[in-house]
C-alpha cells in the first residue's frame, strides 16, 4: 500500500507534543490589531492545546507525526 500523504495545510499548524497532545497557535492575533486591547493581544500570545472534539480529525491529517 501506498504511503500516506500529510496535509501541507496541517503540517504548518499543528505540532504533535511528545506526550501526544497537539498544540496549535492562537487565532484573532494576525490583522486588525487597533480596536484590540494590550491584554487581549498579550493573552493570545503562545501555543494551546487542541480541542479534544477536534484531536481525532486533526490526527488523520498528519498520519506520521
């Protein structure tokens, strides 16, 4: 059987961490940064863990990591 192909949209989102939860950055921090507070911005800052609704789909996609 064929190998699997990883999804390249996926593979630039997620990271797989070594204890088997994936991270993903964080959303609403890329344009229309004026009308945001400095607190709301500061608390988008760095990885979190993926929804655990969404882990399943997310593992499909990246068949290797």
């Amino acid at each position: 059987m064929p190998k699997m192909k990883t999804k390249s949209g996926a593979k630039k989102r997620f990271k797989v961490r070594a204890s088997g939860g994936i991270k993903r950055s964080q959303a609403f921090k890329r344009h229309i940064l004026t009308k945001k507070t400095t607190k709301a911005k500061r608390q988008l800052r760095g990885m979190t863990e993926v929804h655990a609704a969404d882990e399943k789909l997310i593992r499909a996609m990246l068949p290797y990591a």
